[in-house]
C-alpha cells in the first residue's frame, strides 16, 4: 500500500478497512471480492466523505482564486477573467495561461491563440458544447508545425479548449474536460443510473464533450442541494470578494461561474479519491 497515501486512508476511514483485511485469514476468494469496486461503491464511499472533499475543494478553488499580485508563478485565476473575458489577452498572457494549466506542450502559436481567445467574449452565437468542440478543432491551426497539430489527440484540444472558455465567458456553463473529472462523472452518471460499470469519456466515441457537459450539468443541480456545497459557495465567494479590494469590477464574476469552479475541483478531488480506492482494490486482489 506504499502508493496510497496514507494520511488520506486514516482521514477517510479507509485505513481501519485495510488492518482488518490484514489480519484476514488471506482466503483467497475474499480477496478477489475485495477488489471489485462498482461505481455504487465508489460512490458510496464518496458520498460518506463528502464534506471533506467539499472542504479540499474550497482550499483548491481559495488558492486559485487568491489576490492578483505580481511575479506569481501560478497567477490567479483572476487575471484570466479579467483579461480572457474582456478580449484583452496579450500574446505574454497566453503564453502563461498554457503552462500553467498543464496544456499540453506542443509548439502552439501563440500570436494566433491570443486571437482565437479574444474572439471568445462577444460571440453572441457561442453555446458551451458547439462552441469549445469548434475551439477544440480549431487550434490545431494555430500551431508552427501542422504536422504536430496533427498529433495532438482530441482530448488535448477539447482540454485546452474548455480551459480558455471556461476564464473567457465566466457566463456560461463551461466544464473544464480533464482525466479526473471524467473519471469522478463517469462513476456518478453510473451509481445514479445503478450501471456496472463507470462511464468512459472520449471526445472521439459515443461519450463526448457534448454527453460530458450533459452530464456534469446534472450533477451541479444535484450538489446544489447539498448544503455544504451551497455553502461552500458561499465561502469562495466571500473569499474572492476579500481578495479584489480595490480592484475594479469588484464583483468579478456572478454566482454560477463559482458554483462551477467549486464543482470543478470537486471533482477532480473526487478522481483522485476513486484512483485511490481503486488501486488500494487491487492491492488487496494480490493477497
């Protein structure tokens, strides 16, 4: 078990699981049971720990969402808002924008993203799905060497796509398509329709970004309903208003944009618990 950290099992309640199968008589069926984890156990497991998920996610969201202050090495996600959302991104800007988001690292040119991004604000025909999946085709163009554009996979581009929408119309109901959070939605989508396997996102199959962005819609109304998310919210947003005194607009961006944002890193929080528990499942499959 030296891969899980071991805090995480003693905080989550998983480390008294893991002694009392140690003791176990090491019956072999037992343990091929042990590591069969359906999404409703997944799920299970999530829903007991919620509260804490909900509280990594807020310190997550608090950090990305701190002051704008100069020489950060991770800006805040203030400054994307501020200049994505107005049109007004530099090419310097999005040449720390991709790095700092982890955008996968081909020779982009980044004089033209600039303008692909600043063409995002004002398009009043722009709808999250069409709009990130038009995106997502398009900057492959935007590279040196179409011959790496070419080997950029889809869900490099439908990721970086859905990052830059996500700061350039804080508005609208942008889901940031990344590992974790298809994994996290795809063990929900599947407890909440009692399936025996977790749903597996791919921009080219039946599970697109169109099904995932269904999805996580459905699953902000449900943890809209749940009060320590609501109020959770309610924290970022307090945060977020401290952190921009003196700053103009004060109000950086309405209440949905950090329902998302907190829902975001939720689930990415929730991936990482589910990779947890999984390989913590496998481990006990080779008692």
């Amino acid at each position: 078990m030296d891969d899980v950290p071991v805090q995480w099992l003693a905080d989550a309640g998983l480390a008294s699981d893991i002694r009392r199968l140690a003791h176990h008589d090491h019956d072999q069926s037992f343990c091929q049971r042990s590591s069969i984890l359906t999404p409703q156990d997944l799920a299970s497991r999530l829903h007991a720990e919620k509260r804490f998920h909900i509280q990594r996610a807020l310190s997550e969201s608090c950090y990305w969402g701190r002051a704008i202050e100069r020489n950060q090495k991770k800006p805040s996600d203030q400054r994307w808002i501020e200049t994505f959302s107005k049109g007004s991104a530099t090419v310097d800007d999005v040449k720390e924008f991709f790095p700092t988001y982890q955008i996968h690292r081909a020779p982009w040119q980044f004089e033209t993203v600039a303008i692909q991004v600043n063409g995002l604000h004002d398009d009043k025909d722009w709808t999250p799905t069409s709009g990130i999946q038009a995106l997502a085709k398009s900057l492959p163009k935007a590279l040196e060497n179409s011959k790496d554009g070419k080997a950029l996979q889809d869900g490099h581009r439908t990721s970086a796509a859905s990052k830059v929408a996500m700061f350039a119309r804080p508005g609208d109901d942008v889901f940031i398509w990344d590992r974790l959070a298809n994994v996290a939605v795809g063990v929900r989508v599947a407890a909440r329709n009692t399936v025996a396997k977790a749903i597996k996102y791919n921009v080219k199959g039946p599970n697109g970004y169109d099904v995932f962005h269904r999805h996580c819609m459905r699953e902000l109304e449900a943890e809209l309903e749940v009060v320590e998310f609501i109020a959770a919210v309610d924290e970022f947003m307090d945060f977020t208003a401290f952190a921009r005194s003196g700053r103009e607009p004060e109000q950086l961006a309405g209440r949905r944009y950090f329902e998302r944002r907190l829902f975001d890193k939720l689930l990415v929080c929730e991936g990482v618990r589910i990779e947890e528990l999984r390989a913590a499942g496998r481990e006990f499959d080779r008692c």
